[in-house]
C-alpha cells in the first residue's frame, strides 16, 4: 500500500512540474505574405501604457518572440525581476537603444497578433 501511495505522490509532483505549476502557456503563429512570426508565453505578461516595454512578467514566467530570424526572449525570475536575450546574444537586464526600439516592435507586434491585448 506504501509503494501504491509513493508511486501516487510521484505522479502527482510530475504532472504539476510538466505543467508548468498551473500557469497558462499559449504560443501564437502566423506565417503568411514571407512574413514569420512566433510568439510563446508562459504565465501574464504586462506591457507598459504606451505598448512600447514590458512592464512585468509573473515569476518565473517568460515570453519569446521571433519575426524573420530576430528573436526576443525576456524571462522573470522569481521575484519578477526581468532579463532580456535578444538574438542570442546572452541575458542582460539593461538593453541599449537598439535593443529598446526592437522590444518596442516586439511588443507593438504582440499585442497586435493578440498576446495580452487587454492586461497591460
């Protein structure tokens, strides 16, 4: 009965890590006129007022975004805390002025195709 409980208990850790522990993970794809784009997100992202910034992510939350072979990749650690990797070029907290107009399309693009349109 022991074994029965402990391979019960296993499962049960399994199923709620696969899952992500209840958060909400959606990818969006649009593929059309030449034109790719792949958005994929895990958990609430929140942009600021002028669509142009990531405001907040939820901890350990991420959102990665990609359009003709440019990529964007912001995570949030556990205490929210945001880092960037914009074409793979490692993770950093401070982006320069090209990077900050590149999230600005990203996120204008996103809430175009629908990614969290109404939570900023």
């Amino acid at each position: 009965m022991k074994k029965l409980q402990l391979i019960a208990a296993m499962g049960l850790i399994a199923l709620v890590t696969a899952c992500g522990t209840g958060k909400r993970h959606t990818t969006i794809v649009e593929n059309g006129n030449g034109i790719k784009v792949r958005i994929e997100y895990l958990g609430q992202t929140y942009f600021n007022a002028e669509g142009t910034a990531i405001k907040s992510i939820s901890p350990n939350g991420y959102v990665k975004y990609t359009r003709d072979g440019k990529e964007l990749i912001a995570e949030s650690d556990y205490h929210g805390r945001i880092t960037y990797e914009l074409n793979d070029g490692g993770k950093q907290t401070m982006l320069d002025d090209g990077g900050k107009e590149f999230l600005a399309q990203a996120v204008k693009d996103m809430i175009k195709h629908g990614h969290n349109a109404d939570g900023r």
